[in-house]
C-alpha cells in the first residue's frame, strides 16, 4: 500500500516526462499521496517539476506544494502568478499552510496574493498569521476551528460543524467559549456523537483544557503536547481568546528539526542540511566548525612549542599527546551532550548546579581511575620510564575531570545567559578540552620528570 | 495553566509527606495532571512515593503509573499485589499500556496478573500484545478500536461507537471493515457527524486508508505517520485483518527515542541515561566509548613511537599531532552524522553510493583546501621550517579527504549489513581518524623532510 520510491521509478518517470506524455503522467500521478508526489518533485530538474506539477489536479497541487522542500517549492510557485498562487494553492489549504507559504514568497508577491484572495475572513486570517514569529505557538497555529458557546445545545453545535465542514479537514475537538470568546474548556468529538441532542454544551464539556498562550516558544509548546500526550492545542491570546489551534503534526516536524539542530551541532555541522543537499551547501554548513578546530589545532601547536626542549630530551612525551586531546575531548562531549538534552526534554529535574557538578566529579572520578589504571598497566609493562608512566596516568585523570566539569558547566551556563546550550557540544568543547589536556600534560610532565 | 515544578514545590511536599497529613496531599494532588504528579514521583524517594501513590484515586493512580519512568514505577508496582495490579491498574488503562506495564514485571507476577484480570477479552487481548516485540507495530499499537462492517447505516455505527465510548477514551477515526473483518477504509469522525444516520457507512466512507502490517519496525511506523502526518495508523495482520491502531502520542515518543540515541551515539553514550541519573548507571554509559578512546590513543602512540628519532630531530613535527588528529575526527564525525541523519529520516534520496561518495569528495576538497591553505599561511609566517609547513598542508588535506570518505562510507556500509548506523558515529569514528590521521602524518612528514 506505501509507496516505495527507487531510482528505477525516477528514470522511467524521467522517460515519460521527456516524451511529454500527459496521459500516461497523470494515470501514475493519480494513484499517489500527496506526500509521495511531494518525494518524486524533490528528486526532478526544475523543468521537469514545473511540467508535473501542472498536470496535478488544483487540491492535489496545493496539498503537494505544502509537502515539498523549501527549494523546490520556490520553483514551482515561481511559475504561477499571483492570482494562481491566490486562487489554485492559498485558497485550497489550511491557514497555517497557507501563512508559510506566503512567508516564502518576495515581498512584493506576499502583498498582492493576499489581495487577490476572495474570502476576506481568509485574508485577513493569513495576514493575522503571518505577524506572528514562526518559532511561537501563533506561527505554528491555524484559524481553523471550530468554537461553541457553552449555552448552546449539542443540536446547534453539530449544526455549526456541518457548515464549517467543508472548510476544515479534520475536526479532533470542539472547543467551548464564553460569550467573551474566552476558552472555557472542550468538548471530544466522541463525547459529542454520543450524547443527546438537546443536552446543553455547558452540562456535558471538560473544563481545564491545556492552552497556550500566542507567544509560547514551539519547544515548549513540543514538550507540552508530548507530555501531555495531546492531538490538538487551543491557543489563546492575552485576554485569553481562543485564537487558534495546533495540530500534532506540525509539532511532531517541531520535535524532529530540534533534535536534529542538535545532532548536527554536536556533529559539527552549522546550517539545517541533508546529505543529498549540494556539495557547495555541504562545505558551507561544515566549514565553520573546521576553523574552530583548526585555530584550535593552531594554539595547541603553540602549547606544545612552549615545550619543545622537553619533547626533544623526552621525546616519548609525544607518544601520548592524541590520546590524552582525544579523552579530554570525548569526556567533554558526553558531559555537555547529556545537559544539552536535559535541557531539550525538560527532563534535568529539579537539581541544583551544584549536586551537578557534584555528580559529574563522581562520574569522571570512577571512570577517570579505570582508565588511568589501564594506561598505568599498558605503560608500566611496555614503557621504560616510570616519569612517562606517572605523566599519562596522572594527566589523564586530571583531564578527564576537567572536562567532564566543564561539558556540564559550560552547556548551563549558556543556557542561563539564554544561548544555545547546543553550541557546546561538538568541535568546540572538544576543542577547549583538547587544549586544556596539553597545558594539563606538559605541567604534569615537568613536574613528574623533573621528581622521579 | 500549566503546572511548574520547583525544588521548593519539592521541599514542601516532602514536609507534608513527612508530617503524614492526607488531606492536604489529597487536595494538592486533585488539580494535578497525572502527567504532572508523575513527574512529582520521580523526584521523590521510594517511601514518599509509595505513600504519595496511596491516596490517588483508582483511576488518576493508574493514569499516572503509565507516565513514570521505569525505576520508579517498578517501585511502586512492587508495593501492590498481583489482584491489585489488575483490578486497580490494568482495569484502568488502555491495553497496549496495559501490555507495557505487564512486560515489566516479573514473570511469575506477569501470568498471574493476566489470569486475574476479570474481562477475558481484556485478558487476551494483552496475552495477544504481549507476544509482539516492542519495536514493531504490534509493539506499538492498542487494541481498542471502533471497527464498523461497510453494510451497516451510520446510525448503528453511532449506536456501536456508544457502546464502546465507556473503553475508549479517544477515538480519532472509526475504520470500516468488509465481512471478513478486513480493514478496507476508514471514515473520520467529523464526516460521521455530518452524515444522515441512514446513510450507508459503504457510501460514505475513505477507501485505501493508510495500513501498516504488524511486523513494521517502529522507526518505519513513525516515518510513515509523519511523512503522511496521520494521528493514527491502522494495524493489519497477514491476512489484511484489522488488528490494532497506533497513536500518535506513542510514536512520539519512538521519534525522540531515536533521535536521542543517535545523539548519545553520536556523543559517546551507549546507553539510554539521562542527566538526571545515579552517578553509576552514567559512569557505565560512558565508559564503554572511552575505553575504545584509550585503545585508539595507545595505538597512536605506536605510531608515534616509530616515528621517535624522527621527533628527536625535527621536534617540532609534534606541534602539529593534535590537529592533525582533531581534524581528522571532525570531518570524519560531520560526514557519518549526515548519513546516519539521512538514514533515520529517510532522506537519503535515490542517490548512489558512488554520487555520494564523488560529492564527499567535493565537499573535502573544498573545505580540505581551504584549511590547508589557512594554515600553510600561518605556517610561512610563523614557522621557520618550510618542509613542516607542508608537511602539515598535505596532511591535513588527506586527512580531510579520507576522514570524509571513510566517514560516509562505513555508516551505509553497516546500514546494508543491518547493523545500526549510528555505531559509526561519535568516539568510534574519531579514534579510527585519529590513528590514520597520524599514519598519513608521519609518512608525508618523512617524505618531506627528505625532500625539501
């Protein structure tokens, strides 16, 4: 039943394309999802797209649109004007929908589409949307829903759905307002299809719906709705109107993209990218993270300069210095990783800094003196000189707790100045660490040597 | 609206446990979610628990025991008898929870809950979810369902949906079967609503309904759900039989169960910890990663020492190890995380192994070419060895080119022997950098100091 999308099928379609055979398109097209047509525009040249897309039918285009990468969207609504863009695409998907495709459009063009779309409700819903930041709850909510006032009765309420039924696609609730419009609490739709027809709203609602206001930051209004194992969120303004609704879906793309800034964070990478991106866009999201760890390469050659006189008497001082930068640097980033992902769940608890820091010298303590042991062992058996011995084990142990101290602290402390505490993890703080670990290594050295 | 926990909320609440007074426990508990109080329990000790667990009412007590973490429900489980397990808590809940907490337990406990659950239907159904490994549909779905035969009018599907509205908390979508119990569509409640009640459910209702069989991994079921952003997903057996629904709140939280994993691959992390765990149970997370860190450095160290008379004369070739080394990890940890992103999102597109290769090796061409050009800079300026200086430049630029491609490659390459992914990620693949950064190193190293 899912379709399964392989290159085979891209260079037929490809074929077919180049052939202009309209029929043949249309047939295959019209089988499909739209999030699978979505999926094959994503793989086609710009031309190709353009002639597919024009052979969609109007409401399969619009909800195709809405699915596709940013890039090619841009295209496709490059070759539409904007009475098509009004008309064919806005007037065809829901307002949350409609407001990001607007968002995406020229200046110029975001003006005249809205002008040009019939409905002024509409119009002025989209506009609405479209003042509002689109990392709060007002840029993830759409105005369709549906809202009951409590002294109606279940008959007059079915009766609203009915007429607003070909305007919204999928009803999960039924929200209950006062005769201020204030957000007083909900009604499920199974709740509604099982009660008498003439009971009144007020007798058969929940109170206490979960809302959040406008402004509420879409990380939070992510962690809310998963905790709260919620489908749909009203949204309310400051006066406490119900003014819109959120929709699971377009949270759960909330929850994936901000795990994702994190992974690619931690893995060094800048921008939003996808291994099938262009080479150039790659480099681009890539290279700031490698100058970080260059000029940090570039201090630690200067660190180790301080010390080049040791090196050539002792030159086994070497042997050690990539294992001591790489443990300071992977105690640096498991330490930071954690905080960084308590910090995106919610789930750090109510522990102090201090019990933190607290923990995490016992965690670098346990597995600092099991490493530093293994390496004691290794060197003692295979390595002449016990100053040597000494220096690695020593330093290790030193380095492993400082960097587990400051992977924990450094996240918190950006998190508290309101920074990203993901900018942390990943080259930086491995970096800082791999410095730290050679300053650590050379003192250490010289103390050791010059004692044993 | 929302409840905010505070370590001061903590502090008083373990005084009023403390001073045993019930009813002011009672009345602070009763305006609480039970996703609220179960975040309360976690913070509290396993006696405090037990007695907070206590004095909740049957229904919310089972509510919340669905939302604790593992340890601190095993507590709470183990305070209560077999017959209260499932007369109190599996009576309450839904049963693809209800197969969660069983498979919990111990099994002598297991079978004996199971047999004193007094609904037999109720009974095998959770035998029926418990059979299924829980990182499949079948792991993943609930059996309580609205299925409506396709002769039947709407008015005996509203008549059903009554009957069962006292089980089933939250229906999203009633599915229509044929007469062999077939799953062959669905209508959606809003539509139901809106339809007559003798209108024929086979006129009205949504044909190719969405379906997963119920071996479908877990990963592919969330990538479904929101590819086609459903809310919930029908589950079939071989036969094409309806078996269960999926939610969207449970794949949820597969989404960032998974994402978290891959980040604490990524970071060095092997096992599911949170921040907020004991000291040992993070100590054995990491520790794992660091000793492969170790191994990696003590072979470093090899390297090195067969280099020892070349360190001997020409010191200053140590300067350069840590960013040689450094580098070498990030470029190799930023290519494996792109793959292993693009793998868990399916976003690899239909590209070849090969295209993505040549386009790694673009990507670290450009950004090998720059860095190399950067510090051949500083080099010149501030070294005064001209075969350091490019040594170090061609070095870091095969490192570069290596690291990319070793780091796109070993990710699909484990993908294709069904091994995950993500294990090519974090201090794995830094430590293999690591090492044949200081291979190419020295052998360039060597070849230039007889050169120039």
């Amino acid at each position: 039943m899912q379709f399964d999308l392989t290159q085979q099928y891209i260079s037929n379609l490809k074929k077919t394309i180049k052939s202009d055979d309209k029929d043949t398109l249309r047939k295959g097209m019209e089988e499909l999802h739209p999030a699978d047509i979505a999926e094959i525009l994503d793989e086609l040249s710009k031309d190709e797209g353009r002639l597919l897309y024009s052979i969609l039918e109007e409401e399969i285009a619009a909800d195709v649109l809405v699915e596709l990468e940013e890039d090619v969207r841009e295209n496709l609504l490059a070759s539409l004007s904007s009475k098509e863009i009004a008309d064919q695409v806005i007037d065809n998907i829901e307002s949350d929908d409609a407001a990001d495709v607007i968002a995406e459009l020229p200046d110029k063009v975001q003006e005249e589409v809205i002008k040009l779309i019939e409905d002024p409700e509409q119009a002025s819903d989209i506009a609405d949307l479209l003042t509002y930041d689109e990392n709060t709850a007002g840029g993830l909510m759409a105005k369709e829903l549906i809202a009951v006032n409590k002294d109606w009765a279940v008959l007059k309420c079915v009766r609203e759905m009915r007429r607003q039924a070909e305007i919204i696609d999928e009803v999960y609730a039924v929200y209950v307002v006062d005769n201020d419009k204030k957000l007083i609490g909900l009604l499920s739709l199974n709740r509604l299809l099982i009660t008498s027809t003439e009971t009144k709203i007020e007798d058969v609602y929940e109170e206490n719906a979960i809302s959040v206001p406008v402004e509420t930051d879409a990380e939070e209004v992510a962690n809310i709705m998963d905790k709260y194992d919620l489908v749909v969120l009203p949204v309310v303004d400051s006066a406490g109107k119900l003014v819109g609704k959120i929709t699971i879906d377009d949270v759960v793309d909330v929850i994936k993209e901000e795990a994702e800034k994190d992974y690619q964070m931690a893995s060094g990478i800048s921008e939003d990218v996808e291994s099938s991106d262009k080479a150039w866009v790659l480099s681009r999201a890539r290279l700031p993270w490698l100058l970080i760890g260059l000029v940090g390469g570039i201090f630690g050659a200067q660190i180790i300069g301080l010390y080049e006189h040791d090196i050539k008497i002792y030159p086994e001082m070497a042997f050690f210095i990539p294992l001591i930068a790489a443990m300071g640097g992977n105690v640096g980033v498991q330490s930071s990783a954690l905080i960084v992902q308590g910090l995106a769940n919610n789930t750090l608890g109510v522990e102090s800094l201090t019990s933190k820091l607290i923990k995490e010298l016992g965690v670098a303590l346990i597995n600092g003196l099991i490493c530093s042991a293994v390496i004691l062992g290794y060197n003692l058996i295979f390595s002449d000189s016990l100053a040597l011995s000494l220096t690695v084990s020593v330093a290790l142990l030193s380095v492993i707790i400082f960097a587990g101290l400051f992977g924990t602290l450094i996240p918190l402390l950006l998190d508290r100045a309101d920074i990203d505490a993901a900018l942390a993890t990943g080259p930086f703080i491995t970096t800082i660490n791999d410095i730290l670990g050679l300053v650590v290594y050379f003192v250490i050295g010289r103390l050791m040597y010059g004692a044993v």
